[in-house]
C-alpha cells in the first residue's frame, strides 16, 4: 500500500514579471481570486476534501484521479496567487523612523490589514478583509453532485478573474490572472467532460462561461499559444494515471487534441522578499544574520 502525499518543489508554476510599481489598491482586489468564496483557496480545499473522502476509490478510479490531479494543481495557484500580491504590494512603504510614520501610505490603501497584520503580504482572505471560510468546501459524497458543484466552482471563479482583470492593469497581476484564466478553462472542461461519462449529459455545450474566449485577454493569449488549454498535470510521476480515460479527444473550442503530462510543469523561480524594515519583517539585522550563520556553520560542522 502506497501512502498519499504531497511533494513540494520551490518554484512558481509560471514566472512572473517584476513588478514595476506598488499598487496596494490592485492587490486587495486581487486578494478575491486568493481567499474569496470562488478564490483558490476555495476550489483548493474544496478539491482536497473530496479527494480524501472519495468513496469507492478503485471502482471509481478516473474520477478520483481528476480531483486528486487538480488538487495538486490549486496547491500551485494558491502559492501562485500570494507571489503575485506580494510582487504588487512591495514598494508601497520606505524605510524611515517610526516618529515619522513610514506606514502612513498604509490610511489611504483598501486593506489596512496588509500594513498592520501580514507585513505587506497576502493573506488568508478576501478582497474586504474577510477571513476564507471553511464552510466554502463543498463535499457531498455523492460524485455527480460533487462534479457539478466543481463545475460551477470553476466557472464562477474565471467570472471573478475576468472581472479582476478588467479592475486593475497592473502587468504583474494580470499576467497571473490570464494563466489562471487558462489552467482554470482546463478545470471546467475536465469537469465537464466527468459529468458527461458519468451522467450521459453534454455539459461540454455549456462553455465557455462567461461567454467570452480567454483570447480576448491579451496575458492569457500567450499561454493558450503554448497550448496550456489542452494540457492536465497528473502533479505525480506514476500515480493517478486513468485521469486520461476523462481528459482525451479534442478540445471542443479550438479543436486541439487534449494531452495528459504525467507530472508537473517546468515551473519558474520563486519570487524572494526582500526586508521591509518599517514592518520589522523579517526582523533580522545584519549583526543577528551574522551570529545566526556562525550559528549555521557550527551545527554543520564546518
């Protein structure tokens, strides 16, 4: 018996272009598509449950091979999705002494919590402030509830990306938003394509919802280029391999031929932040840097 597992690799699933300006304002808005009811954190925890709870695992293997293969996929948006706020929000402050109030530009910004609760980074919430909740997970137990709630999960979350995009030009958000307007498209179609062989009914008809082609948005045009529309990720070197008994034929929009890669994307490098100071984060000094790799080269023998 083989235990389940995550493996965890330090990259983002696409590289991000640096961000050439601090928009804080754009960044609480981008928050919705992480901790909002149709954010990653959503289609994420909803997907992991399901996953964990499927019944009749082997009888039903495709099917839980999908969910389990999307999983992994909405653990790299999550991650992806954070990179981007904190890529957006870096520059919003300076240094300076704390009588002269340096987190003042921290009043006029949307979300205020940014500045006085996760020193300028993401958080686990939504784009007024509100904390995800829990009772956004969806896990029925019975597959074609399931499969269609996930369908509808995914087609309000490419609503809330569009709207995103359409909110703020920030390059750096919006080349996040066109890919996961891309990878999400793949979610609906795969569930789409689930739901057909298990009920019989065309819910390939349905899409794209809303109706507008990801070619309309000039960053997910690259990515659908690449062909990232007709790809799924097991995110798993031999497991969860009948997922293309669901993910084959064709893709009904542009008539690509639909492709299972048995693992992970290339992935790009992680986005590294750098101190902030005023934030007292990370709250090391030179001198306790130093102390702390004296410290590292002890422990290590050398």
């Amino acid at each position: 018996m083989i235990a389940p597992m995550f493996f965890r690799q330090n990259k983002l699933q696409i590289e991000l272009p640096p961000s050439p300006y601090a928009d804080a304002n754009a960044a609480a808005a981008v928050q919705e598509l992480l901790g909002g009811k149709f954010g990653e954190m959503s289609t994420l925890n909803n997907y992991m449950y399901q996953s964990f709870n499927f019944r009749n695992k082997q009888k039903l293997k495709p099917f839980y091979d999908l969910v389990s293969s999307i999983t992994a996929e909405e653990l790299g948006h999550v991650e992806l999705v954070s990179a981007a706020i904190n890529m957006v929000l870096t520059g919003t402050t300076t240094p300076g002494d704390p009588d002269s109030a340096p987190l003042r530009a921290g009043l006029d910004k949307r979300n205020s919590y940014f500045f006085i609760g996760t020193a300028q980074t993401s958080l686990a919430g939504d784009s007024m402030g509100n904390a995800w909740r829990g009772d956004y997970v969806f896990n029925s137990g019975n597959l074609v509830l399931d499969l269609l709630h996930n369908f509808f999960l995914e087609c309000g979350a490419r609503t809330h990306k569009m709207r995103v995009y359409e909110m703020t030009d920030h390059p750096t958000a919006r080349a996040m938003i066109g890919y996961l307007l891309v990878r999400g498209g793949v979610h609906v179609l795969a569930y789409a394509k689930a739901l057909e062989i298990a009920t019989g009914v065309d819910m390939k008809k349905l899409i794209p919802i809303p109706n507008l082609s990801n070619d309309h948005f000039e960053t997910a045009r690259k990515y659908e280029a690449m062909g990232l529309g007709n790809k799924l990720y097991t995110f798993s070197p031999q497991d969860y391999k009948d997922v293309v008994l669901i993910w084959n034929g064709q893709n009904p929009q542009t008539g690509a031929k639909l492709e299972v890669i048995q693992g992970a994307p290339e992935g790009a490098p992680m986005f590294d932040l750098e101190a902030v100071p005023e934030e007292f984060a990370p709250g090391i000094s030179e001198e306790d840097f130093l102390e702390i790799a004296a410290r590292l080269k002890k422990n290590a023998g050398l």
